[in-house]
C-alpha cells in the first residue's frame, strides 16, 4: 500500500500485517511534518510580510483608509480591543452578525472616515494578519464582548518578527 | 496664592483674587514663601477644580475632536459645584503643529475660570515644546491655592535619540504616534525638574496637601504603551515626608485608581478617544470604566472634577459625556 501527500510525493509504503500495526505505522507516517525546513520558512516570511503590511496600515501607512488623520492604533494599540477571535458576532451598528473584516470596514468608514477596503484584497488579508497573529494562542470563543477586555501580550517591539530599525530602542 | 518656577506667570492671576486673605496679607507684607505656606497649610479652605484631558486635536477644519472637546468645556462650565481652575492634563493637539495648539487654546478659552496646563508627548516633539509653550506657558510649576500645594510637571521627556540618526523634526515627532512606538524608550521628567522639585517643596510643613499633575501615571502602570514616568520611585521619594499626596494623570484615555505609600493615583478619561485596559492586573479593578460602544462616538471620554474638602481629604467625581462608568464613579469617592 502507497500512502501519498496532496502534491503526489509518496509518504510510504507498507505491507499490512494487522490492523494494530497499520495505525502506529500510519500515525507515525502522518505526524511527520508535509513541508520541507525551506517550505516553511517561505510561508513564514510570507506571513510575516503580509502582518508587516497590516501592521504599517494599522498605523496609518494607507492615506484613503482615514479623512480625519485617524488609524487603526489610534483606539487599538497592539490590536487591543478588537478581539478577532470573537467574530463571526452580532454587531448593534449592523443589526446582524459579521465577519471581523465587516468591522473592520466599519471602522475605516466610520470613525476614521476613510473608503472601506475590498474585504478579499491583500490589503484587507495583511489587517487580519496583524491582528490574528497578534491574537494567537487566544481560545476562539465567538460570541458577545460586553465586558471590558485586555489586549494581547506582545512578545517584542512590533509584536511581529520584523527587524528593527535601530533608531533609539528599536532593535527588533 | 504664591508661585514658584523660575518665571512669574501672568495668566493665572484671576486664581490670586481667590486665594485666602492671609495669603493676600502675608503678599503684601513681603513675607517669604515658606512664611505663605505655613500660614495656608494651617488653613484649607474648601474648593473644587475641574481636569479635562488628552483633546488630541488635529488641524483639519470641524474635525470630531474639537466638538468633544467643546463638549469638555461645556460641560465643565455647567458644573453644579463651580471649580476654580481647569487643569489640562497634555496632548492639547496631536501632531504638535501650531494651528492644532492654537485651536487647543481658543477652545479652551471659553472656560470661565482660569487654566493650568502640562504637556504631553503629541505636543513636545514637533518643535521640543516651542509652541506648546508659547500657548500654554511653563511646563513645570507649582502654586499655592486656599491651603494646598499645587504642582505641575513635564512627565514626556526621555534622551536624545533623534540626532545620531540625523531625524528631521517630522521624523522625531512621528516615532511618538504610536503609543507601543518601539523607538523612544520610556519617559519621564529629568534631573533639572527634581532639582527644581526639591527645592520647592522644602519649606512646606509635612502637613501641607500636595496634589501633583503630570501627564502620564506616577507608577509603572505599563511601560509599554508608556503608561510609566520612568523616574517615578524618585519623585515619590521627594514628596514622600508629606501626609497627603494626590496624583492626577491623563495619558492613558480611561479611569484608573492605585495607592502607593502617602500617594493616591488617579488616572483621567480622555476628550478624544478611550484606549482599552493593558493585559496587566489592574490595582483596583472596581475603578474601571464599561467597555466602550464603537458606534457612539460620545461613549468612553469625559472630564473629571475634585473637590478639596479639608487637609488632604478630596472627593473625585468623573463626568462622562454618556453612561461610560458606574454611578458610584459619577457620584464620587473619597480621595
């Protein structure tokens, strides 16, 4: 028996002998990792340099996204409040449930005044990058927030791991 | 009342005409400033005094931040207890150009006592001050008013980080926008402000009321939304032999309380924007404000009023534009 991943690589092969030998065998053969150390560290960077895109836009790198000088990390520092992992919820302002790119459209119309992105452009993945990634690790619990919440722990300046810039205190 | 910083202040004589008949005396006969303070600390009088914090207003023309900080004014001016100062407690604009401050100035002037002010960091780094200060004046002070010790202090300073790397103004004032900005360290007054502090408290019985200003908390509350004075222990220490020490701060955009030694903590909303809790276990969590509502724009911020009841006994009352914080915060609590 042949055992394959999606691209077609074959993973193994065994003879089945019994069926309690068939599943060690196959667990073992499915925990090994499907993407090479390089294949992962493309994707890595990919993901870090769409969360550098969010992470520049929640601080006011994209002019249209505001009409009133405000961004993102005006009310939202280290994409506190925001809680993404609480969407898909009912929002008053939409009188239905949305997505967290729904309000984060809100916002940008909204308190800041500025033209909503396309909810599937790049632009809109890179703000869901940020603020996902800086939420990691927090159990996805969808459902009302009336309560005050803290925001996030970031574990270095940016809370992305992006090079500093080596001015002042900003070396990473 | 008496003053001392260095420069005689012109702007905040209307407060002289209210200050105690053995202040105005003692004036008159040229007695010394620690003679001043001896007589009022013998003597509080009870009064009141109004905080409005963080306007951060922009230069655009009707921007949403300056109705809110009419609303401020308005506010202060309708309350049922009449204060006799407004101290402003920094960030009056928030990129620091001169038509933000200048706006700052003329909406505040429309305030029917006088004001005192701070800066905050969105005011300073433009210009290093220059025209906060041509607006607003010194930014460190102190004053006495029926009995109390009032002091104000620049908490926004931290060292030069900005000519090695040959920044331009723009540049500098810009690493300042965000508030986990990863580039200016954290901040606090310096070493010519607790000199100047010591000398102007030394005087003063250890009975005197001291209440202190400063833009950002007198405790490290979160250093990395700078929500610290970095030299706090230090100021703490210079004011430490008094009784009674009250603390007031903007900065972090909601209510906050904490008790440190003889200090009383209290932070301010803001007149712009509420900036939600850091992930840090709150002192006194009973003093939180309710979560903000994103779609009304009036929901978080507000003023603040304290009213001087006798030595070293206040009352604070929060004023929120709308029900932003419990009752208990609105009707009060003991200082």
């Amino acid at each position: 028996m042949n055992i394959f991943n999606a691209s077609g690589r074959r993973l193994m092969s065994l003879t089945i002998f019994g069926s309690t030998a068939t599943l060690l065998v196959v667990s073992v053969a499915l925990a090994r990792n499907p993407f090479t150390a390089d294949e992962l560290k493309a994707m890595e960077a990919s993901l870090t340099q769409s969360s550098k895109r969010g992470y520049d836009m929640w601080y006011g790198a994209r002019a249209d996204m505001a009409n009133n000088g405000l961004a993102c990390a005006n009310c939202h520092p280290d994409a506190s409040a925001t809680n993404p992992q609480t969407f898909p919820k009912f929002m008053p302002q939409f009188d239905r449930v949305v997505a967290y790119r729904d309000m984060v459209n809100w916002c940008i119309e909204n308190p800041q005044g500025g033209k909503a992105l396309d909810v599937s452009g790049e632009d809109m993945i890179a703000l869901e990058a940020y603020s996902f990634y800086l939420h990691k690790g927090v159990p996805i619990q969808t459902g009302l927030q009336t309560r005050q919440t803290s925001g996030p722990t970031p574990k270095n300046a940016r809370g992305i791991n992006v090079p500093g810039t080596g001015i002042g205190f900003d070396k990473k | 009342m008496t003053e001392s910083n260095g420069n005689p202040r012109r702007e905040f004589l209307g407060l002289a005409g209210k200050a105690g008949l053995s202040t105005v005396f003692a004036q008159a006969l040229g007695v010394n400033l620690g003679l001043v303070n001896v007589a009022q600390a013998a003597a509080v009088k009870p009064f009141s005094f109004a905080m409005i914090a963080d306007p951060h207003l922009y230069g655009a023309k009707d921007h949403v931040f300056d109705k809110q900080l009419e609303d401020a004014v308005l506010q202060v001016n309708e309350m049922k207890e009449q204060p006799d100062f407004v101290v402003v407690l920094g960030d009056v604009s928030h990129n620091g150009v001169l038509n933000e401050l200048e706006k700052g100035k003329r909406i505040l002037s429309n305030l029917r006592v006088p004001i005192r002010s701070i800066p905050g960091e969105h005011d300073w780094y433009l210009d290093m001050g220059a025209g906060w200060r041509a607006n607003f004046g010194d930014e460190f002070w102190s004053f006495d008013h029926k009995g109390v010790h009032f002091i104000g202090l620049n908490s926004i300073l931290v060292p030069d980080f900005w000519t090695k790397a040959g920044l331009t103004p723009e540049q500098r004032r810009d690493w300042f926008m965000p508030l986990n900005s990863p580039v200016p360290g954290v901040w606090g007054t310096d070493a010519r402000q607790r000199e100047w502090l010591k000398k102007d408290v030394a005087k003063l019985p250890t009975s005197t009321p001291i209440v202190i200003f400063t833009h950002s908390p007198l405790w490290d509350y979160y250093p990395r939304w700078n929500f610290q004075v970095s030299d706090a222990v230090q100021i703490r220490g210079i004011l430490s032999k008094f009784t009674s020490v009250m603390a007031f701060h903007g900065h972090v955009h909601h209510t906050l309380y904490n008790k440190i030694g003889n200090m009383t903590s209290i932070g301010t909303m803001s007149t712009s924007w509420p900036w939600p809790y850091p992930p840090v276990k709150l002192p006194y969590p009973q003093f939180q404000q309710y979560r903000a509502d994103p779609s009304n724009t009036s929901d978080g911020m507000g003023t603040a009023a304290v009213s001087i009841t006798g030595p070293g006994a206040g009352r604070m009352q929060y004023a929120p534009f709308a029900d932003s914080v419990p009752q208990r915060l609105i009707d009060g609590f003991k200082i």
